[in-house]
C-alpha cells in the first residue's frame, strides 16, 4: 500500500470537511477499498474512516413506513435488524461475502461503490429506494450511472438509505462460488402501483430495470409472467465464468425464482 | 503516526500506528501475537479472523487505527493462562480437526463466532458459516465434526474420513 494518514470523525459534519482535503477518500467498512488499496488501485493522502460515526448507524422504520438504515450500517445488523420490517432486503443482506465480511460491510459503502455484480445496487433499484446524503436526497432511478458510477459527487456521504417496504418481495442470486458476488442476480419488489424488477451481475452498466418483465408481473404476479421474455446478451458480461447469452438466459430464470421467493 | 489503544485478549494496549497499518500486521509485528495467520492477505481465506467487539472480521482486511478503543480477541486469548484449550480448540484436537495447522486459529475463531451466535448449528449451518474460511488440508469434514462435537452433539454417527 502506499502510505496514507487515517482520521476517524465522529460526526457527518467533520468528515465532510475532513474530505474536503486534497486526495481524501472515505472508508467505510473497507471490505473493497482496503483490497484495492493493496494492490495500489487508489493512492490517497487521507483516509476518512465512516465507522465512528454514530449518526449513520442502525435500522428504524419511520412514521412513514418506510425503512431507513445508516449508511455505516454493516450487512449483519441489516440482516438482523430489517428481518421483521423487510425480509427479502435482510436475506439479501445476510447473503452478501461471508460472515466476517457482513460483519465490516456497509450498506453505504456498498451502493457508493456500485459494483456491477454487488447485490445491494440490485435491493436499492428493484425498491425504489431513496440514497440519502449529506446534502441531498437521490431517488435510486437516478442514482446508478453504470458500472462503479454514481451520481455522488466529489466528497459527499451516504448518510442513509431509505427503502419503502413493498407488499412482497424476493432476491434470487446465482453464486459464482468463488467470490460470492452474483453471476447474476435479480430483486422483485411489488408495490400498491406496480412491481419492480432489478438486475445485477449482467450488464455491462451495472444495476437495471427490466422493464419488460415489471410490466408483465404488474398484471400478473406469478413466475410464469415472464416465461416468454427474453433479454439480448450482447451488453451482458461475458467472462470465464459465463458468456453473455448464459446471463441473459440467468435473468429469466432468476426472475422466476425471485418471484416464487417472494411468495 | 497516531496512537491507538485498544483491549487485546483483555489487555489494555496502546502504541503508534501508522495509516496503513492493518490489524494483521499490528498484530503479528507490534504485538507479536503470531497465532493471527496471514493466509492470502486479499480477504478469502479467513486465516487472520479475529473478534473485534464481539464480531468476526478478516484482521487483514481492517486496520489498526480502526480498531481504536476496540476489544479485540486473537487465537492467543482462546486457551486458559496455563494452556489447557477451550472447548473448540479441544475439539479441534479430539476429532482431528488440523493437519498443517495455518487455517486452525482462523477456523477456531469461526467456530466461536458461530456457537456464540448459534449454540446448536446443523451441519449445513456450520458449512454455510465457514464459507469465508478456507482449508486446503483436511477437506473440511473433520473440522465440521469438530463444531458440531464443540456444541455438545453427538458425532458419534459422523464417519471419520
């Protein structure tokens, strides 16, 4: 790694000033950025650590109804905490990595860095969830710009993640064994005005909607809805663990288990 | 350079860090505690898990100021003062657990995690939970007997292989 200074703020207020220094960057639960440190992907002079920062912490459900969780939250408390409030979004939660990663992983962390094979972009996409920061709110429609591209701007903070919490919902995701990202993975969520259809793992831009298939699950929520459906491969990833084609015949079938998931 | 303190195997510790120290190296070079194994240093393997709070994490993939005002347990606080091993470690030992030993401290670490929060797993459940830990010696099954014979079940039934 190259060399770089750590400060832990304990508030939101004094990491966003403490990232307004010359080649800061925010760390939240590391689990991609300490990696990518080591391989000197990412050379900055300071890093922000998120983790102290009592504020950004924690699951609670809002007079609204809706779910709001931290943006320091780590995928175990998600897991743990949203079960009763959100299922499928703490099951999806519980699946991420491996046990000591959920342990470190944030939810912020994870949508500020907008894998294209994470889960959470899928969660926060098929909700229609809202990405709260420091100084703005973002629906999530807007928010994922393609693959490791957001619509954050230099120096700005997850603060928390607001889901509305649907009538059902289900995550299907086709491990690659390895590393435990999705090969492809798919979230549905139905909603009072329609369902919503989120895919991750696939495309060469990152997280999606598939159209298509919300339309037909939104007259008919059943997994033989989208028995019919298909998607091109051609902007699908292709790499040694599958061709594009193979993912785009895996977001048909993680459609259909998503939705039998959901029950 | 900035100083952290921190409670290690319940002993109060403080020193200087630098940045990019990670919890491994503070560990291993700083403290000397080298039973916190560094197996591929990239996350996968599970080697360096330690409890930091009460929490399994990958030591290598955290760093030490982090970890600041923290309660961090390593493989060297799991046995009583006079060596005599815990429950798991003993298990570990009964049914053959090890062969090399690198992954041991990192399995041990799991497998307290995992009864903490599960004190009666099945054995998928304990395969699931080592997910994040990886063995390249024994092929897992003895260690999984291990766990499960730690939590106070029979495994008489369980073949050894």
């Amino acid at each position: 790694m190259y060399s770089f200074d750590m400060v832990r703020p304990t508030s939101v207020a004094d990491a966003v000033s403490a990232l307004g220094q010359e080649e800061a960057q925010a760390l939240s639960g590391g689990q991609t950025l300490i990696p990518t440190l080591k391989q000197r992907l990412a050379s900055p002079s300071v890093l922000v650590s998120l983790t102290g920062i009592a504020e950004m912490q924690g699951v609670c459900r809002e007079d609204s109804g809706d779910l709001a969780i931290g943006g320091g939250t780590t995928h175990a408390t998600v897991a743990a905490e949203a079960a009763s409030i959100y299922p499928a979004l703490a099951k999806l939660a519980g699946g991420i990595g491996d046990p000591a990663v959920r342990n470190r992983g944030t939810i912020g962390g994870s949508l500020a860095n907008n894998d294209p094979s994470a889960c959470y972009p899928a969660a926060a996409l098929g909700s229609g969830a809202t990405i709260v920061t420091n100084t703005r709110e973002i629906a999530a429609d807007d928010y994922f710009q393609g693959m490791f591209t957001t619509a954050l701007e230099e120096g700005e903070i997850i603060t928390s993640v607001r889901f509305p919490v649907p009538e059902a919902a289900g995550y299907a995701k086709f491990e690659q064994p390895a590393s435990r990202f999705a090969l492809t993975a798919v979230y549905v969520a139905k909603y009072a005005d329609g369902v919503r259809v989120a895919v991750t793992g696939a495309s060469e831009n990152g997280v999606f909607r598939w159209t298509e298939a919300e339309a037909a699950l939104s007259s008919n929520f059943s997994p033989d809805a989208v028995a019919g459906l298909s998607l091109s491969g051609d902007d699908m990833i292709s790499d040694l663990h599958g061709t594009g084609a193979y993912r785009a015949h895996l977001v048909g079938v993680m459609t259909k288990r998503a939705v039998a998931a959901a029950g | 350079m900035a100083e952290v303190t921190m409670k290690v195997n319940g002993k109060a510790v403080t020193k200087s860090v630098k940045g990019n120290t990670l919890m491994t190296d503070f560990l291993r070079d700083e403290l000397r505690l080298t039973g916190t194994h560094v197996g591929c240093d990239t996350s996968q393997c599970g080697a360096c898990n330690i409890h930091v709070n009460g929490s399994l994490v990958k030591a290598c993939t955290m760093f030490a100021a982090e970890a600041d005002g923290a309660e961090v347990s390593t493989i060297e606080g799991q046995s009583a003062a006079d060596g005599t091993l815990n429950v798991i470690q003993q298990a570990f030992q009964d049914h053959h657990g090890l062969q090399c030993g690198f992954c041991t401290p990192g399995m041990v670490m799991a497998a307290a995690s995992l009864l903490k929060e599960n004190p009666k797993p099945s054995e998928a459940e304990v395969r699931d939970y080592l997910e994040g830990n990886i063995c390249r010696c024994t092929g897992y099954h003895n260690i999984v007997k291990a766990i499960l014979a730690a939590s106070g079940q029979d495994v008489s039934a369980i073949a050894a292989e």
